[in-house]
C-alpha cells in the first residue's frame, strides 16, 4: 500500500508531482473494479497524516470508503484490531 506524504494543503512542485502520481493510481484502482477502500490509523501512528490525505483523495476519486482511527501507533495491536474490523466489512 502506498500512502502520500505531502499535506493535500501545501502542494510545492513535488509534491504536485507525487500527488498526479497517485491520482492516476487510485483512477487505475477504480478502473480495476475496487469498490470499496478502507483506510485507518491510529492517534499517534507515523502515517496518521499521510492515511488522512489518502482517505480525502479515496472520497475525492468516488470510492465507498471509510476511515478509522483508534489510540495508538504504528505496532501490530492497532493493526489486528483493524484487521478485524475490515473482515467483517469484507466478508458480509
């Protein structure tokens, strides 16, 4: 999964660049047939503000999506939790 690293606000040259880079992906993601995108991060997770900007660009391109956030970081606990969560959206 790659996820953006330039706030959606403060768009310089390369970013601008990165960003393109990553709207054509998510248009190839959309074209592939994915219907659904589900996006989470935890309160003080390295990737919180990078999964924010990809869940905003996920909405902007038309996915169903959501976006979850519970306390923690970037460590295997938060993830099994989400984990969890995302099966039982995947498997109704």
């Amino acid at each position: 999964m790659w996820v953006l690293r330039a706030p959606l606000r403060a768009i310089d040259g390369f970013s601008r660049i990165l960003l393109d880079d990553h709207e054509k992906q998510l248009d190839a993601v959309k074209a592939g047939g994915v219907k659904f995108y589900w996006t989470g991060a935890g309160t003080t997770d390295m990737a919180r503000e990078g999964t924010m900007n990809l869940h905003t660009l996920v909405e902007k391109h038309g996915f169903k999506t959501s976006y979850k956030e519970i306390p923690g970081a970037h460590y295997w606990f938060l993830w099994r939790d989400f984990l969890g969560d995302y099966g039982s959206i995947l498997f109704r």
